[in-house]
C-alpha cells in the first residue's frame, strides 16, 4: 500500500509539471496558473518527501545494503 502511494504521487507530481509546462505555453504569462501548478507541485513533493522519511523510519522501507 505504500510503494503504492508513493508511484501515486510520482505520477501526480509529473501530471502537475506537464500541465505547468501546458499553461507556461499557452498563457503567455497572463495568468497565474503557473505558479499554481508549481505551488501545487512543490506541495507534493513536499508530501512525497514526508511519506518516505516517515515509511524509513517505521521501517516499511528499507535501504539496499549493498551497492
């Protein structure tokens, strides 16, 4: 359930950078969609970054040992 959670928010993290690029193009910088879809962005990657410190730490992760 959460190596599923973390391709979930991958993905979603790619859709919001795709869609900024989509805005940046198509805007000219008229609106502020691009810096929604980065605030967007930076949130979750922001959440993403948490659930993996939080999924190492309780152990639902492990690091490879070797190299």
């Amino acid at each position: 359930m959460l190596k599923i959670a973390i391709v979930v928010l991958l993905l979603a993290v790619i859709v919001s950078l795709f869609s900024g690029l989509v805005f940046l193009i198509r805007d000219d910088g008229k609106t502020t969609r691009v810096v929604n879809s980065l605030a967007v962005r930076v949130g979750l990657s922001v959440a993403l970054l948490v659930l993996i410190i939080l999924a190492l730490w309780q152990g639902g992760l492990t690091l490879n040992p070797t190299p």
